[in-house]
C-alpha cells in the first residue's frame, strides 16, 4: 500500500511540475506520453529519471506548441470545446427536416377546409374548444373529433404510414 502511496505522490508531483512548466492545460498527457517514451525506447540507464521525465515533457509541450502555431489550431480545455461548435444543423438533419416538412404540407393539404381551419384555429390563434365551436356553430363535440382527425392525420405523415 505504501509503494502505491509513494508512485501516487510522485506522479502527483511530475504532473504539478509540469503544468508549472509548460502553464499548458494537457500537462498530464504530456507525463504520460514522456512515460511511455521512455518505456517505449527502454532507457534503463538513466542517471536522473525524474529529470529526463521533465525536460521530455518540456520537448513535447515546446513540439505540442508549433505545431499548433503552424497549423493554426488552438489547444481548448475539454469543456470549451462546445463554445466553437458550429449551431447550425448537420446536413442530414436539414434534408429529414425537409422531408418531414414536404409530408406534412401535403398531410394537411389533403384536410377538408373545416378540419384544417379548426385545427388552425386551435393551434396557432390559440383558441379554446368552445371559443372555436361558438364561432363556427358546431358542437364542442364536433372540435374535438375534426382535431383529432387533423393530428391523427399529419401525425401518420410524420411517421410516413397511412392515417388510421
């Protein structure tokens, strides 16, 4: 337990040393991949492990750095990456959006007038179902079935299957 203690604080140390060095936010993966260089190349004999580890880390921060300056790319923390990311909608989701909107166009055109206007009525002047009814001199009863029908209809299209 005490060997784990040790390894734990010494890691702890190198990436606090580093992120002092290099001020860069990816100090740790710079530590691990100085680790696995060494690993990877296997320097058993170095004199000044923790050292080495350092100014390896350096060399990747100082490597790490023109390259971003030569490709122009920023290095961002992980939760500023959502800050750059373009709002608008993946080309796929404009063309479903498209389609779903051809369907439901051509749904509702295909509603007999009084539907299409109750449902219009109820849906964008935000009429109640007995304002619409006193207006159009139909039962309650009568709204409600004509906007069930209307939403059973466009509904159908958006699934893209036949109304029931």
């Amino acid at each position: 337990m005490t060997d784990w203690a040790i390894r734990q604080t010494g890691w702890a140390s190198l990436h606090a040393r580093i992120r002092r060095l290099t001020g860069r936010h990816d100090s740790e993966d710079l530590l691990q991949t100085a680790l696995l260089h060494i690993l990877e190349r296997g320097h058993t004999g170095i004199a000044n492990t923790e050292a080495y580890v350092l100014r390896t880390a350096r060399n990747l921060a100082i490597d790490e750095y023109r390259r971003e300056q030569r490709d122009c790319l920023v290095s961002l923390p992980p939760d500023q990456t959502e800050a750059i990311a373009c709002p608008m909608p993946l080309p796929d989701a404009v063309v479903l959006g498209r389609q779903q909107l051809a369907r439901l166009s051509a749904a509702f055109a295909s509603l007999d007038t009084r539907t299409a206007r109750i449902f219009l009525m109820h849906r964008l002047d935000h009429l109640p179902y007995r304002t619409i009814a006193t207006q159009l001199g139909v039962s309650v009863s009568t709204v409600e079935k004509q906007i069930s029908k209307a939403l059973c209809v466009l509904t159908a299209a958006l699934l893209d299957s036949d109304p029931p």
